[in-house]
C-alpha cells in the first residue's frame, strides 16, 4: 500500500543507523551493509530530517552520537535485535532445536512458576538438555555460565537485557493463629507495632499506597529469613505478617489458612525478570521466547 512506503523507507534507515553506531563508523557500517559510505549517509541524513534532530557528529573516521542519537539508538538497536531474532526464530523451526540451555532461578518463585514452563517446554522440544539452577542469590550469569536468569526486581548491570516475565499482585497476609494473639491491625499506623517475618534480610521498610498516599511502614520482627519459602511457612505457623505474592496468597486466603490484613491498602506488585545477555544461543533464544510467552499466560490467570 502506498501509505507503507514511508514507514518502510524509516525502518531501513533505522536499520542503518543501528549498524553504523554497533560498527564504530560510517565506513565500517558500510561494509557490514554491503553499501557505500554514500548510500548510508544518505539513509542517516534522511533520519534526521524526518526526525528533526542531528544524531551524529560526523569526522573523517569515525563518528560520535549527539543526545538525541544516543536515545534513539536504543529504540534501532532493539528494531534490529528484533529482526535477528525473528529470522533465526524461523531458522529453528526447519529443524528439530537441540542444543543446551544452562538457566536460574530462585527456589520458590521457581518451583511455583518457572518448573512447570520447564516441563511443557521439555515435552514440546525434547532435544534441548536443560541445566537448571535453583539458586536465591543473584548470581554473575557469565561467572558461572548461565544464559537465562530469573530474577525480581530491577537490574543493576545495564550490560544485560532485562525483559518483564510476570507482575505478581501482592498482599499483606497473617495466619489466624498470628491473629488471635494480635488484635489485626485496623490502620496502616498500627502495622508499626505489629511483629513481621522479615524477607529479604536487608529489608527495612514497606512501602504501602492507600488512596493517594504512600507510607513507609518500619518492618521489624524476630524471624528473619533470605528463602520465600521459609518466609511463607513462618507466616502459616503464626510468627508474624508478611507482604505475599498472589502466588502463594491465593489458596491459602480460599482455605482460611491465611487472612488478608488491611485489603483497602494496596502493596507494591513483584515484578519478575527473564534476563540475559546482549547476545544468546539458539536454543537460550528458543527457551527465552518460550518463557516470555508463559509469562504472558501466567498473569492472564495469576493463581
């Protein structure tokens, strides 16, 4: 269609442009494109036009990029990546995918949620070897050879790729046992005095919403813990409140085995990372794309 053309004419130079700036100069960016220096100026001057803004400063051997080509070479980048993996996704389907694939993730979060995407993605490609790692510390992926790491929260080292998995809904919970001995709470101000399992160790504070507000509620407790599922068998044995994810909550709510403390106040989601390294095999891809999609399903029925 003829309204096609100028997004095409883009998404080409975009493509160019992610090239020259991985190349290190017009010159070598060329070559990798099998272009002329000109053609691919040409490309990149077109860029700017349409976008406005200069994303290069030009010199005879090489070049450096202006703010605005530092921003937008993200968005190209991933364009790029993007077409890579599509083309090699295809490229797996023309043959059965082997290979092996060496993943972690923490014990609890990965038993509840990454061993059963493990298991379908075994019965759906049964010649790619798995090496999985329960582990709860974040562990250095190059340091000990893993592709594929499963890891909450945000990500300190920005050389890796980080790619949303699941956003668990959370909750305050307490055992009935916990509560006969503890008026429940009936304010978020109260929830200072009350005893907490503490997970993660290092953990302080708990930041709460209600309404337009945010609270930092102080956590503090006898029970101190770096496994979630310490933390949940504490909280069942009554040794204190605890923030939940919807994962383990939802049963225990439905049983009456937990209680949901203060509904009205809402707690912070768990957002959960699928992370790997800028570059990954085909069968780490394969797996990675695999588990994205799970994510997908998992939030779409998050109990």
């Amino acid at each position: 269609m003829p309204d096609d053309a100028p997004i095409l004419d883009e998404l080409r130079a975009m493509a160019v442009f992610a090239t020259v700036v991985r190349a290190g100069s017009f010159a070598a960016g060329a070559r990798a494109l099998g272009l002329t220096r000109a053609v691919v100026s040409h490309h990149i001057r077109a860029l700017e036009t349409r976008l406005g803004v200069p994303l290069a400063q030009r010199s005879t051997r090489s070049f450096s990029l202006t703010p605005a080509g530092e921003a937008f070479r993200v968005h190209c980048e991933r364009l790029l990546d993007e077409a890579h993996d599509g083309i090699r996704g295809m490229e797996l389907l023309r043959a059965e995918p082997g290979g092996e694939v060496r993943i972690t993730c923490s014990h609890h979060f990965g038993n509840k949620r990454i061993l059963p995407a493990l298991l379908e993605f075994r019965r759906r490609y049964p010649s790619v070897r798995l090496h999985v790692a329960m582990n709860d510390s974040n562990v250095d992926l190059v340091q000990q050879g893993m592709e594929l790491a499963v890891r909450a929260g945000p990500l300190a080292d920005s050389s890796l790729v980080a790619r949303r998995l699941v956003k668990e809904p959370t909750m305050l919970c307490a055992a009935p046992a916990y509560l006969r001995r503890y008026r429940a709470p009936t304010s978020v101000e109260e929830l200072a005095q009350h005893r907490w399992v503490v997970y993660p160790p290092n953990q302080k504070t708990l930041s709460l919403q209600q309404g337009e507000r945010e609270i930092q509620v102080p956590v503090r407790g006898d029970v101190i813990t770096d496994s979630a599922a310490s933390r949940l068998a504490f909280v069942l044995a009554g040794e204190g409140l605890a923030r939940l994810p919807a994962y383990d909550a939802a049963t225990l709510l439905a049983s009456g085995e937990l209680v949901r403390v203060l509904p009205q106040v809402q707690t912070a989601p768990l957002e959960i990372y699928l992370v790997h390294a800028q570059r990954v095999g085909p069968s780490a891809r394969l797996l990675r794309d695999f588990l994205l999609q799970a994510g997908q399903e998992m939030m779409a029925s998050p109990t």
